[in-house]
C-alpha cells in the first residue's frame, strides 16, 4: 500500500512537470491470520498472538479497502 501510494504521487509530479520523490518504505510489521479467531504477528516491533492478532489482521485489511474505496466501500467489504 506505501509503495502504491508513492507512485502514485510520483506518476502526478510527472504529469504535472515536477520531480519525483525517493519512496521509502516504513515497516509498521506483519500480522498473519491463522483462521478466523486465531493470528501471530509483531506490530511496531511488539510481539502479538491470538484473538489480538485476528483482530489486527482485520483492521489491516478492513483499513487497505477504506484507503481504495472510501468509508462505503469499508462498510460493504469490511471484515468486520
């Protein structure tokens, strides 16, 4: 998704006769889901397991759909 966002921008700074920005990734962790109510992760350098995990996992992804398509789209494809 940052990596998305930044050419993005980059591909309008072109347009626009500017120049383009470096893209530099910020790693905030990974979170993996292991089923529906059970998940690991580490979330900015903090271990988390379980239901906490699951549940970060479908903020993450409930998140990346509000960022594509708005709060209506969040609502309708959310994991929530």
């Amino acid at each position: 998704m940052q990596q998305g966002e930044s050419v993005a921008k980059n591909i309008k700074r072109i347009l626009n006769g500017e120049s383009t920005e470096e893209f530099e990734y910020v790693d905030r962790g990974t979170v993996c889901s292991l089923g529906s109510h059970d998940g690991v992760g580490m979330v900015f350098g903090k271990p988390i397991a379980g239901k906490k995990a699951a549940f970060m996992k479908k903020v993450i992804d409930t998140r990346a759909v509000f960022k594509i398509g708005g709060i209506g789209l969040a609502f309708k494809k959310g994991k929530f």
